[in-house]
DNA sequence: TTCCATATTAACATTCTGTTTACACAAAGT
DNA sequence: ACTTTGTGTAAACAGAATGTTAATATGGAA
C-alpha cells in the first residue's frame, strides 16, 4: 500500500526556525506546512487536517496554548498529534502544555537531530497501535496491508479510493466526518473535485458492502455504523 | 468543521477608543459590535447575546457597572464573559467590577497587547471545559461528535438544527433560553426567520425523542428539564 | 498502442430539511 | 363573554443536500 507523507503543520512567528524545521523535516521525508500565527495556524489545520501540528508557544494572534485548546474541542482534532516548542526556562509551560493536550513538547533552542528524533518517536508510538491495523467492527474487517474487506468471511475487493473512504470512516465508528475533513484526508489537500464526487464513492462502497454501513447525516457528513 | 467566530460587544462612549479596539480584535479573528452608551449596550447585548461584553466604566445612559449587574440578573447572560475598561488609577471601580459580576478588567490606556491577550485568555478558561462534550442528563445524552441522541440506549436521529436546538437547550438544564436567544445562538443573528420557526422545531424534537424534556415558559422561551 | 479498471464529472432524480402559512387552542386581561 | 396574546399543530412549499446513472477522463498494465 502506497503509503502518503506525514502532514505535519508548524506554527512560529519567526520565519529562521520554520525553515530550520521544515528543512529538517522535509528531509525526513515528510510534507511540511507553515504558519506565522495563531489564526493561520487554525485555519491551516481545518484546511489540511494534519497528521501533526507543532506550535510554538509564543506567537501573536493567539498563542500555542490557545490554539491547542480551541482545535482540542473539535472532534476532528480529537487525535491529532500536537507538539509545544518552549522556551528552555519556561517550565510552567511546558506543564500547561501537556495538561491542554499536547503530546510532547520541545525545548529551544532547537537542537534538528532532537526534533526530528522527537517526531519520529510521536509518529511510532501511535502508529504502532493505530495505524495499517486491521479494523474488525462487528462482522465487517478492513485490512489494509491485504486491501481486502471481509464481511461474514465474504471477501470484497474495493477500488483505491473506495477502500480509504471506508477505512477513514471505519476508524472511528460512530464519529461524524465533514465532507471537507473526508476531501482533506482521502483525496489530499491540494486536490479539488467536484460536489457529487464522495457521494459517487460512498455509492460505490454501499453498493460493493452489500450492508448499510454508512449513515449520511445530512447537512455535516457521513459516519460509520453498523 | 464550521466555527462561527465569536462575538464581541464593546460599549464605551469615545468613538476612537472604540475603534481602536475594534481593529485589534478584528485582526484576530472575532467579530466586533459597538455601542457608544449604557443603555444601547444592554439593547445590543439583548439582540446579539454576544461570547464577550467589553464596558467602559465612564459611559453616558448607565455606566458599565449599571450596565453590567443589569445583564447579570438575567440568566441568559449569566455565563456571559464581561471585562470592564477601568481609569488607570481608579481603583475602587476595578474591585467594584469584579465584586458585580465582571471576569476582568483592564486599565486605560489601553495596549492592544494586552488587550487582546486577556481576552484570549478569558476564552481559552471558558473553552477548555465547554465546548464539543457529550452531554449527559439524566438517561438522556446527547453526542456531538456522533451526531446522535440517546434516551436509555434507544437512538435518535435529529436533522442539523434540530440537534443543535436541543443540544443549546441541554447545555445548562433547566435554565430559560429567551426566543431570542434562541434565534441568534442556532440560528445566527443575521438570519430572519419567522415566529413560528422555532415552534416547529421544538415540535419535531419533542416528537423525535418521545419523552417531553423540553418545557415551554409562556412569553418567555424554552428549558430542558425532564 | 490498446485495453481495462478506476476516478471524475455532468446531468438529472430524489429525498429531506427548514420555513412559512393558516388555523386551533389555551390562558390571561378587560 | 369577548378580545388579546402566545403557543401548538398540520400541511404545503422551496430549496438545499444528497443519490443515481451514464458518459468521459485518466492512468497503468499487457
């Protein structure tokens, strides 16, 4: 399975570290956005749904904690993986930090090997449990690494993008998914396509799954349930 | 996901101040009214039932501490951030502030650094333990991430302003929402829609959930009791 | 290239939601 | 009793959102 870059989003008003990191981790092979504030860095992260979203702590239009805190009450943001940067002396926030929600935080000055290490390790940690698992919801199972959907042992074999969308939607069952957050996660973000083309898809999957598993929720989007 | 900015009234009777204000707030994201004196406050807040009440102490037509214990007996805005612009030496009016019911106060003159900081802050406090839960009343819940309510483990469906009507109603339990308010918080305050809008959407989520949770207060509004 | 499956669009059909209209009903005031 | 005011209900409608189908584009494999 043709596996998609990390998105990772970076919040610093101060251009020289967005490059550092972005340099350190293009390298790492991962796609890199930017942002300068704390608005940007919202509307950014509605916009791409990153995998990860480091934020420096200082910033204006809203500080990292601040942007934590607002993305943290939305679903979409549930899980999304959320680095502080800090200054070195500045403990209290680091422990602020860590109770609004983040997952880790980073030290300046930035030392490149430790952040990139850092990044690595938060991706492990969670990949080692969520990721390219098998989903077994009830009698349906969405294998990712055999592309396969069995349900009731009957094998269903799904078309690419049909195969995301169910295991997007699969992934957290009874959770709602935008369509933008669907585009976003399934089609990429710089990808645009027209209104009716996830309904095609969710037709497509409906009708190959035989079952009714996904439920339209009109007005907001589309979710998973059995 | 859709977020409606917040709303910010501020009331102060210089018309520079006031637009100094504005600019800054605007920049960061929130939608900004204006009053120029007590009493248009308590008329705008009324219409606009806004996230943040930002009042000169010094205003014509009731000052900001009238202004303030007014809206404060009303339940609609007893949750209702509030922050009084105080004179740099007039200290009483600042202990006076809180002790009527205010969140914070800041001195003039005003650093829009400042400013915008604290009023960051205030909604960071607030943000962090509302927004986005699933409420939980009695053997009612209501999930927004799922999109769902559930009345003793039986599910219900809701169309989109249907929920977000009975998710406002059950946020604070047993508490009035005015029709008025009503109208600005599921439907915006721009929206005009006619009287008998609201009517027919607490028909159909009365005759959704079955039960009768939702209780009419004649002349009034609506509650959510059970 | 040609073939084939997949992805996307376009056009149209269908469903559902939100709103209004019109009227019934109840409570309170005169 | 009559009027006024406010709410409940049902039906009807417009428009939005989604479903469906067929046609067209795309891209990879043989």
């Amino acid at each position: 399975m043709e596996v998609k870059p990390k998105q990772i989003l970076i919040a610093d008003d101060e251009p020289d570290i967005l490059e550092i990191i972005r340099y350190n981790l293009e390298k790492e092979g991962y796609d890199v956005h930017t942002a300068k504030d704390g608005n940007e860095a919202i509307d950014k992260a509605k916009q791409l749904y990153p995998d990860l979203i480091i934020l420096d702590i200082m910033m204006p239009r809203k500080n990292g904690v601040e942007v934590c805190s607002i993305l943290r009450t939305q679903p979409s943001f549930q899980d999304t993986l959320i680095i502080f940067l800090t200054a070195m002396s500045d403990e209290s926030s680091q422990i602020k930090g860590l109770e609004t929600g983040a997952d880790d935080y980073i030290s300046k000055p930035i030392s490149p090997k430790v952040l990139v290490s850092r990044v690595n390790a938060l991706f492990r940690r969670v990949s080692t449990k969520e990721a390219g698992k098998t989903l077994q919801i009830g009698n349906i199972s969405i294998d990712p690494v055999k592309f396969l959907v069995t349900i009731n042992g009957n094998e269903v074999v799904l078309a690419k993008k049909e195969f995301e969308l169910i295991y997007l939607l699969a992934s957290k069952p009874g959770r709602v998914f935008l369509r933008n957050e669907i585009l976003t996660q399934v089609w990429g973000n710089e990808v645009i396509v027209g209104d009716r083309t996830i309904d095609v898809h969710v037709r497509k999957v409906r009708q190959k799954l035989g079952i009714d598993c996904i439920t339209t929720v009109k007005g907001v989007g589309y979710k998973f349930e059995i």
